[in-house]
C-alpha cells in the first residue's frame, strides 16, 4: 500500500513527465526543429527511457502494495464474517428479542421532541433473531428484516410512545427501561429494554437494542411479597421475639421483641445486637454467635440477659440457628421472655439452697468434737461466704465482763490478704456492741452509713478496705454472745432483708455452737436449744456417715417408732427398726445410702414402721455433704409424715367407688320402680279406663239424645284425653317396647314415631348389628338419655335432619346423637345451666359416669352438634359375634 509521500512523487514525477512529452510534440511539429542539433534529440530519448524504467520499478511496487492490501483486507473480510456469525448464533440462542432500526434519512437530533419521536416510526427492521419476530406476530426473523416500525403494528402500543420518549430525553440511552403493553388476548405483559442511538454528525443513523418479557418474573415477585407479607404478619404476632443478626448489627426485630426491649423497631435495627446483651452474659453470648456463624457445634438453646430501654435486665431463652439473609450468613434467634420463671425459680432456688446451707452447716457443726469446733466454724463461715457471694465472713465473741468483742472466728476470700485477719483480731468494736444490745442487726450499704462519731468501726473498716456489710446480733434468749458479721471488700451493696433474716437464722446456730466452749451449763443449754431446733420441725431430721451409719437422729423419727437416739446411735440405718416391716424397705434404703455416698440425691415415698406396728407414709429424701476435696462426709436423710394425706388419698378412692356403686344401685332401684308404675299404670289404671269408657261409648249409643246423650259423650272425650295421657306417661317411665323389642329397635321405633311422624324431622338410625347385652339400668338410662338429646334438638336445635348410631366398641355400647342444627358453646351452656339450677347434658354426664360410661360433646355454634354416649356392655356374657 502506498503512502502519502509515495502518492505525492508519484503524482510530481506524472507531471513533469506530461511537460516534457508535450515540449517534445511541438519541437516535432516545428519545421525549424529539423535543424536541431541531434544530440538534443538524444538527450530527451535517454531522458524518456529513464523515466519510463522509473515508473515501470514504481507501478510494480505498487502492484506488490496493493496485493499485499488485497490479502489483508480478505483476511479481515473472513474474521468479520467468522465474528458476524458467532454474533449471530449469540443472538439467536439468547433469550432476550434483539432488534436494530436504520433510519434512511437519518434523524437531527436537534429537532423538537415531538418531531423526533414522529420519526422514529419510520425505522426500517435490519437485524432481528427470532424471539424478537415472534413479538411482532412472526415465526422467523426473515419474515420482518426490512420492514419499517409502522408496517410491524396494526396499531401502535400507547406504550412505544412512552418508550421513544423516554429515548430522546435520555441522549438516545434507555437501561432496564420498563414498559407494559396489551397484547391480543387483553392480559397484560410487562417487558424490560436497554436501547442505544448511534448519532453520527449530529444526525441518528440507527437504533439497536434488547428487550425480555419479564412478566412471570414480576408474578413471582409479587407472590414473593405476597409471601414476604403473610410471614412477616405470623412472626410479628409471634409470642417469641424474634431477630436476624447480621455482621454484629441487628438486620430485623419483630413487634414482641420490640415490645421486650422497649424500642421502637427504627431504633433497634442496624445498631449492634451486642448494646442489648447484659454486660455479664455479652462474652457468652458473642462467643456462641462467632462459632455458629463459623460452623462449629453450639447450643442451640441457651439463657443469657437483655436489657431493655429502662435498663432492666430480663432473662431470655434462646433458640439460634444459621440462615442466610440477603445472601451473606447471618443468624435467625428466638427470643423467650423467661423472666417470671427464673424468678420463681430463682426464689425456689434460694429457699432450697438456704435449707441445704442449714443442714450443712448443722452437719459440720452439731456432731463435731470439743478439739474441733474452730476448725468446724471456719468450715461453716467459708459455706456461708460462698453461699452469699461474699469477701470476708467472721464472728464476734464476748471477752470480758464488759462485754467487749473480738473476733475469734474469720472466713476471708484467697483473693485477699491473709493479713486482714490479723488486724481483725486486735481491733475492739466497742460502738457496734452497743448497738447490738439493744438491736438485731447494723447493715451498711457503703462506708458513708456508719456513723461518723464510731471511731474505732471506722478506723478498722477503711483499713480493711471494707466497702460494705451487714453485722447481726448473736444471742441465746437475751444473753448477748457476739456478733456475726459480712463483709463486700469489692464493692458497695444492698442488703436485702431476706439476707439479714438468713443470717440471723445461721447466726443462731452458730451461737449455739460456739456456745459449747463456755459453762457447762451453757453448753447443755446450747444442745438443748440446737436440739430443739431440729426437734421442732414436723420433717424427720439424720445425720449418717457416707456408710450409713446412724450419727444424729431428732426426735420426730425417733418419737414414731418409740426409742431413743442411743439405741441406733453408730448403727447402719437400714437396720433401723422403722423398716424392719419388710425386706425391701431395707433393700430401699440400703440401695439410697450406697447412691448418695457416690454424690447423688434421692426422694421418693416409702413406709416406716411406728412403735405400735403400724406404718406410716412419708416423703423421704437423702443428700450428701461434700467438702471442699469433693469427698462425701455426711448424708443427711428428711422425711415428712404423708399419712394423713395418703390415708385421705384412699379414703376419697374408696368413697368414689362406694358413690359410684350406690348410683349404679339407685339407678337400677329407680329403673325397676319405672317399670313397676309403669305396668301398674298400663296394666290397672290404662285397661280400668278403657273398660270405663267403652261401657260409657255403650250407654251413650243407646240414649240416642237429650242432655244426658251430650254430658255421656263429653265424659267419653275426657276418658279419651286421660287414657291417652296415661300412655304417655307409662311411656316417660319406662318405655315398654325397650323391655319388649331391645334397646336398639326401640330407639328406632321411638326415633320413627316421635321426631320423624311427629315432628317432621328426617332421621336416620344406623345399627351395627354386634350383640351388645347390657344391663337393665344401663339400657334404660341410654334409652332415657337418647329421648331427652332428641327432644333438645326439636326444641333448640333448629335441625331438619338427626342421625342416631348404636355402635359396640370393644367392651363398651357407643350411641351417638347427631344433627345439622345451629349448634351451642359447650362451655356456655354448661355455665348457663349452673346459673338457672338446669342441667341437661352434664345431668346425663354425671348419671353416665355414675355407672361407669362417660360422655364427649362436640359442637360448634352454626356447625351442629354430636353427643357420644359410651357406657359398659354386660360383663358375664360379653361375646363378639354377630347375631343370628
């Protein structure tokens, strides 16, 4: 290919090749060029042949050129058709319509708005795939290629002008633009264009795009808000509050965990869940977040603490699990306000755990030798430091006759110094003695609560570095003893009253105890009272070695099997002669005894034997004491006299069964005086009434008139009423055709008669043809049962049809009564009858289960009604069979 400069030489040398061949013309038409000299006619024949060699070696160059160009542009030719049709395969495999418009003349884009979008019709169709044709009516894109816009539509969609508008106003560039047109059917489909305007000098010289038909796409997504609605509508009324976590930061809360913490649902979302987590429980809870979101086996219900907008910790449940949300991980939690139960546990708990502190602090301390008592007493401050959560626990003793106090015994935490202790011991607290004369107990939040004037209290306390605590008075009767005293060496505290009243409680205890080392009698006095203690309580109270063998027994037990406490003192308690009535209450308490050694506590109910053979219930129990080694040394065994409870559990049993034995009785006494009245009434009375009035039907057909004729024929009409009376009566009694056809042709019979021929109501009897023997009382009690359901659906259900099904289930008879009516409230009805003294149904209930049936009632206002009667076939002769 040749270059610009080769073009420009090219062209100069033509030229100048031109003037020389014209100059050589006219010399050669000059006749005066005959006398010329021939050497210049040589000259110009070299010059001609060596510009003609010149252009021969140039036109061959560019001969070479332009076939070099040749196979070039053939070779960009075939990579142009190569990319044209992997273009063209692409578009005719996509999904999407693709289309391009060529406008012929092209359109000014500086034209009015209007004029532009009128020109845009007048785009002729060049290149389209087959998706794109079958939205304009087509099979192939062949059939459309050069047709213009217009010739494409019967009429335009409103839709296009929208479309183009939104065009030209956006530079000839629409993306995801939307559009809904109509098509033939009259449904609506939606589509979704991304279009692109080629201008060239100021002038739109085409238009090329895609659009994709999006309409089952928006359907799904509408369901899917739907869907989103309906989930969202249950988790907002969800009891459970529930939340999504995200990245540490709260994505979504619903109305019940709103209503827990006291946000709105604005200020709760996006803000880190951690904020709301109880500052104690927040390592727990995050490290369980991080390890489920990494994957790792975690709890998958566990207890931690909020705190709601007022800053009030609540006790939450927690049920987590791993989600997705919006496509990264995420956590999906259920909230359980579970704070009322923890604090009814937690009040269980602490009534239970202050009677296990007790009996371990009377374990240490009421068996113990002379040589042990310090040893004992710091072992029980240490159960009573940790019970409370508390630094530092001592006692307080009278030294002198004046009543001063030193401290003789402290509990102090390993976290602090030893040294206190020392100091403890050398300080007097003569101000607080005084006070404890004349009060129970001195209790100090902070150090600012002791008064300013107690010089020596003050001194120690800042010394000790005590931040608050509570000092009880120690006392047997009104003789003051000392002082036991806590102490919170980390922060200041409030003391609740129950604490002080606990503290009194052990400090009684141990005031007993340390009471041992004074007079005798002081000593004997303190047993007494310790005794006593124990003695008082209704609940049996021992004290075992971890082999069973008998330490301390109260007086409860020992009272009810009439001996004493030397008499099975060092013996193994399984000896013992409360079980000596059987071999298995030893082998019971045997089994306890090796269990609770091992660490384990028991309950359950068991017999003793009293000291006049007879056997008592009680609620019994056995725990172990373990030390600081975790080594057993004391079991401690209770027990609580049931008797009473047990005796009147059987009693109300025994009654039950005699109640339901004397219904059953009054109930075939009352059947059989039906009967009775009721063949008296047909067989004496009926027949005696019937004769009266055919004699008087006699007497009055042979005085053929006067006054005597009509007064004959009104009695006749009264004794007509009082026979017909008289049935229905023997029929209300017992109904004769029950004894004479069976309980379920009878039923029939009077179901027929009675609601179909009287009342005008479709029935329906279905029996299932098994032998069902029954006993008289309870045959007439189903009968009866079966008339008053059937005379309550006449009168209050509204019913046009009643189904009565007489079916035998295993051991039983069921009958059903069943209509289309307007149906009742069960529990309504039942309130409504206890208010006006009716009974009805549960009148039917009661007999029933009287004599052993039962009932179940099923019925729905505005839905009908089903009544199950179930009651006990004929023991002697049950069978199974079907009937000849």
């Amino acid at each position: 290919m040749l270059n610009s400069e080769d073009k420009r030489n090219l062209i100069e040398e033509t030229r100048a090749e031109r003037r020389c061949n014209k100059q050589f013309v006219l010399a050669a038409g000059d006749t005066g060029g005959l006398q010329e000299p021939h050497n210049k006619l040589d000259g110009n024949r070299d010059r001609l042949e060596e510009l003609l060699e010149k252009r021969t070696a140039e036109l061959s160059r560019a001969t070479e050129l332009l076939e070099r160009e040749r196979l070039e542009h053939a070779k960009v030719e075939e990579e142009l058709k190569v990319l044209r049709l992997r273009v063209s395969s692409l578009i005719e495999q996509t999904t999407d319509a693709v289309f391009c418009y060529e406008y012929d003349p092209p359109i000014p884009v500086d034209l009015p708005i209007e004029d532009q979008i009128r020109s845009l019709y007048d785009g002729v169709l060049v290149e389209c795939n087959d998706v794109c044709a079958k939205s304009y009516g087509a099979e192939r894109a062949e059939e459309v290629i050069g047709r213009k816009l217009t010739d494409l539509f019967a009429t335009a969609p409103a839709s296009l002008d929208k479309l183009f508008e939104e065009l030209v106003r956006g530079n000839y560039r629409i993306v995801d633009g939307e559009s809904v047109e109509k098509i033939q059917d009259g449904t609506e489909r939606h589509y979704l264009s991304n279009v692109y305007g080629v201008i060239e000098e100021g002038k739109l010289i085409r238009v090329l795009g895609a659009f994709r038909d999006v309409t089952d796409h928006r359907r799904v997504q509408e369901a899917l808000r739907e869907s989103e609605n309906r989930y969202r509508i249950v988790v907002d009324n969800a009891g459970d509050g529930v939340v999504v976590v995200q990245d540490r930061m709260l994505r979504f809360v619903n109305s019940s965990l709103i209503a827990i913490l006291g946000y709105s649902g604005e200020e709760s979302i996006s803000r880190p869940f951690i904020e709301f987590i109880h500052p104690d429980d927040r390592e727990k809870v995050m490290d369980i977040h991080i390890r489920r979101l990494q994957g790792e086996q975690v709890p998958g219900v566990y207890e931690f603490r909020i705190l709601d907008r007022q800053g009030n910790a609540k006790w939450v449940e927690n049920n987590g699990i791993l989600i997705e949300w919006d496509g990264r991980p995420a956590t999906l939690n259920f909230l359980r306000d579970i704070t009322e139960r923890k604090l009814v546990a937690h009040e269980l708990e602490d009534r239970l755990g202050f009677e296990r502190l007790v009996s371990m602090i009377s374990a240490e301390l009421i068996a113990v030798q002379a040589d042990q008592i310090d040893s004992a007493v710091e072992k029980g401050l240490k159960l009573v430091g940790e019970y409370f959560d508390v630094d530092r626990v001592s006692i307080g003793q009278i030294v002198n006759r004046r009543e001063d106090t030193r401290t003789m015994h402290i509990w102090l935490s390993d976290e602090y110094d030893a040294q206190l202790n020392v100091l403890a011991r050398e300080c007097t607290y003569p101000n607080v003695d005084l006070y404890l004369q004349r009060n129970n107990a001195f209790v100090y939040g902070s150090l600012d609560k002791v008064p300013s004037d107690w010089t020596e209290e003050r001194r120690f306390a800042t010394a000790a570095g005590i931040k608050a605590g509570v000092i009880v008075r120690l006392s047997i009767g009104d003789k003051f003893l000392g002082a036991i005293s806590m102490n919170s060496l980390r922060a200041e505290r409030i003391w609740p009253d129950k604490t002080i009243q606990h503290l009194r409680f052990i400090g009684e205890i141990f005031a007993n105890v340390l009471n041992r080392n004074r007079a005798e009698e002081e000593l004997r006095e303190k047993q007494r009272f310790s005794e006593k203690l124990l003695d008082g309580m209704l609940t049996s109270v021992g004290v075992l070695d971890p082999c069973g063998a008998v330490i301390f027994m109260n007086n409860t037990p020992l009272n009810a099997a009439g001996f004493e406490l030397g008499n099975i003192k060092g013996k193994k308690f399984y000896d013992a002669p409360w079980w000596s009535y059987s071999d298995e209450a030893r082998e019971t308490i045997k089994h306890d005894i090796e269990q609770c050694a091992s660490g384990k506590t028991l309950a359950h109910d068991i017999q003793i034997q009293t000291a006049d053979g007879s056997l008592m219930w009680i609620e019994y129990s056995m725990h172990p004491i373990i030390d600081e080694h975790g080594v057993v040394k004391y079991l401690i065994s209770e027990g609580r006299d049931i008797t009473e409870y047990k005796q009147a559990e059987q009693r109300i049993l025994k009654n039950q069964a005699q109640l339901k034995s004397l219904a059953s009785q009054l109930s075939r006494i009352e059947e059989r005086e039906r009967h009775r009245l009721a063949t008296a009434l047909h067989d004496q009375v009926g027949q005696s009434l019937v004769f009266s009035k055919l004699k008087l039907d006699q007497l009055r057909m042979s005085d053929s008139g006067g006054e005597i004729a009509e007064a004959l024929e009104e009695v006749c009409g009264y004794l007509g009423q009082a026979i017909q009376e008289t049935r229905t009566l023997t029929f209300d009694l017992s109904s004769p055709i029950l004894y004479e056809v069976g309980f379920e042709a009878a039923v029939a019979e009077w179901l027929a008669d009675e609601i179909r021929g009287k009342c005008g109501i479709e029935t329906e009897f279905y029996d299932d043809v098994r032998q069902k023997p029954l006993d008289d009382d309870i045959r007439a009690l189903l009968f009866r049962n079966v008339r008053e359901l059937l005379i309550n659906v006449v009168k209050h259900a509204q019913a046009s049809k009643v189904k009565v099904c007489v079916q035998r289930a295993d051991e039983d008879v069921c009958v059903s009564v069943e209509d289309d009516g307007v149906g009742f409230n069960p529990a309504e009805v039942k309130a409504v009858a206890a208010k006006s003294n009716k009974f009805g149904l549960f009148s039917i209930r009661e007999r029933l289960e009287q004599l052993g049936g039962r009932i179940e009632i099923d019925s729905v206002p505005g839905r009908g009604s089903k009544i199950l009667m179930m009651a006990p076939l004929k023991c002697e002769t049950l069978t199974d069979g079907m009937e000849p």
